[in-house]
DNA sequence: GTCTATATTGTGATAGAC
DNA sequence: GTCTATCACAATATAGAC
C-alpha cells in the first residue's frame, strides 16, 4: 500500500472525498462512483490512483491515525496536568463531530467489522489500540498525582472513556436531542477528576 | 408496515436472519439474497414477507426496541435499587455482545443513519430515546436516595452511560483486547454510584 | 492524470406459475 | 409460501486511448 505521505494533490483529493462519504455512511454506504462525482473526475480516475476500494479506504485509515496521534503528541506538548489533557482530548471528537456531526473514521469501521477487508480492519485496530495506550499513559498520570480519581484501573477508565466518546457520536447522528462527544467529555471529566 | 406481532413463523425466521446480518454488518453490508441463503430459501420468498429492504429493517428495529422495552420492563419489576437496575441494564449489553459478538441493532444503525430510510431512522431515534429516557428516570431515582452520585445531571449520566455501552461494543468487535460492555458497565457502575 | 468503453458480478424488485 | 425467470441498474474493476 501507498503511504499517504507521498500522495499526489490529485489523489490527496480522491482521498478526502472519500473520506468525508466514508464518515457519512460507512464502507459499504458509498461507491467508487460517488467519490468520483464529488471530486468531479470519473471512476476509473479513481482507480489510477487506489487501485481498490480497499486500499483507498486503508490509505484513510492510515492518514487518519496518523493525524490524530500528532494531535495527541500537541496535546502532551501544550499541556501538562491530565485533566487538561483529556479536556483536550475530548475535544478532538467534538471537533470532528461538529463538522458535519461526521464520525470518527474507524469508529464507522469498527462497527463494520465483519465486512470489511483484513487490511482495513487491522488499521482500525493500531488506532483503537493507540488510543487506550495513551489514555491510559494519560490517566495513570493523573492518578499518581492525585488528579485522577483511582478506583478504577487506568486502563479500565481509558476503555471507558474513549468508548464513551466513540459511542456519543453515534448517538448524536441517530438522535437530534442527544447529548454530543462535547456534553459527554464534560461528564466523563466530572466523573473522573479525583 | 406490518407489525411484528401479526409475522407467521416463515417471516420470523427471515427476521431472524436479516437481524442477525444487521448486527454482523450493517444495514449497507448485507443483501435480501444473503438474507434468503441464510435461511434456505430464494430472494422472491423474502419479498414476499417484506416488500422492501427498508420495511424488513424497520420491522427489525421495530420488534428490537419491543423486545428491549419489555426487559427494561421486567429488570424495573425484578431489581428495587437503581444501582442494581444499572448493572442489569448493562447486562443486557453484554448478553447481547457475548452472542457472536454482535452489536445492538440500533447502534449499528445510529453509526450509519446518513444513509438509511427515513422510517428505519425513526425507529432508532425512538430507542434512543427510550434508553434515555428509562437510565434518566432510574438514575433520578437513585440520585434521591442517597445511592448514586448527585453531580452530573440525571439526563447527562443517562446519556454517557448509554453512549459508553454503545461504544464499548464498536470497540470489542475492531479490537480483541479491548472491554467489551461487561467490562465497562462495571467500570460505569462504580463511578456512578455515590 | 484523465477519459470512453466494457467485463463481470451483485442488487433490489417484479411477473407470474405452482 | 415458494419458485424460475427476468428487469433495470449499480458495483468493483480493467483495457487501452489521449
């Protein structure tokens, strides 16, 4: 596969596209044609560019994880107590939901699971993983300092916390009144500052 | 529509194996010819017990959040205190999950509403709605006597808990390691109780 | 990098017989 | 309630020209 580095802006746009409809519907919710028509090319156009659908989805998937752990590096960088730090983090998932109420790239995939292509599943994998590490390195800092609460293990509220996150963007699409990643990160926190 | 009530036993078992493809793949993932093969049958024969793909899931959706409500029912009947309606309200996350590990129906739906039907979208909202509403009253409920904690608002809770157990199993199913919703209705249950 | 044209398969849905 | 046959179209993907 392509690293997502050493794309061409044509196929940075391809890719985008894709994205945006991959984050609106889902893998199987979207054609090689759809993405051709947002671009304003044609199928096979697509194709010159990611030879399958899975690998263009692979590709996201690869780009996308690889953004969002700079963001998590920034967000270490820029703060230094773990509250501020899941605050910040929270804030990744409201972001990208107000756009659009779009949801995460491999919260979509991860529901998909069982229909989607071996290497697209194991990106979502790395990014789930990626995740839990850090919000756990995240927490147990916090506890030790006294800023978390300790009762439940670290890697317990980091499961929970980003599942909760992942899990109030799926609500936000199927439900208007609903409480959004960004009411749902103010919770989370009030509930696990110490 | 028709109302699952009235279904003859031919049409339950196309049911059946449409919810189950649902919950393994997604509304776009599966097709009325996997639903046939699966149970033995031609595609003409599933058309002719649900016209559309859009009518068989919204029947789904419809005798999905049916049969919730009645255990949502039976757990208020059988469990007094809230915090032991909060754990058997998570179990029937898990119980669910344990089973192939297959998400809820509406959760799978909620990610994927940009492009479904109007009248299955409708059929979530309302489950959504109805999970909220049951944790918010439950949660109340404990908040006044004493047994759950009084800071974040009942509805807020009600919406965290809710999104929590969603995401959990989107996060079980794109990771192995991950916990699943028994795992994190436990780690709920103690940052929720006073 | 993009196109037209095409191959192949899958899709939801219908007609009409048994 | 199930079937065969069929329709109209949409899907991923490829060949080969410009």
């Amino acid at each position: 596969m392509k690293h997502f580095s050493e794309l061409t802006p044509s196929a940075e746009r391809v890719l985008d596209a894709a994205q945006s409809l991959l984050q609106q519907r889902g893998y199987s919710g979207f054609s090689i044609d759809d993405v051709a028509k947002d671009v304003g090319i044609r199928k096979p156009s697509v194709h010159h560019h990611f030879a399958t659908k899975a690998e263009l989805v692979a590709t996201i998937v690869q780009r996308y994880a690889h953004r969002f752990e700079a963001e998590l590096a920034r967000i270490e960088a820029e703060q230094a107590a773990a509250p501020d730090r899941l605050a910040a983090y929270a804030g990744l998932f409201a972001r990208t939901f107000a756009d659009e109420r779009r949801l995460c790239v491999c919260g979509m995939l991860g529901a998909e699971a069982d229909a989607l292509p071996a290497e697209v599943v194991l990106g979502v994998e790395r990014f789930f993983a990626a995740n839990v590490d850090w919000l756990a390195r995240v927490i147990a800092h916090g506890q030790r300092n006294g800023l978390v609460r300790r009762k439940p293990g670290a890697r317990e509220l980091a499961s929970m916390v980003f599942g909760a996150l992942e899990g109030a963007m799926v609500l936000g699409r199927g439900m208007q009144t609903a409480a959004g990643p960004k009411e749902v990160g103010h919770t989370l926190l009030s509930l696990v500052l110490a």
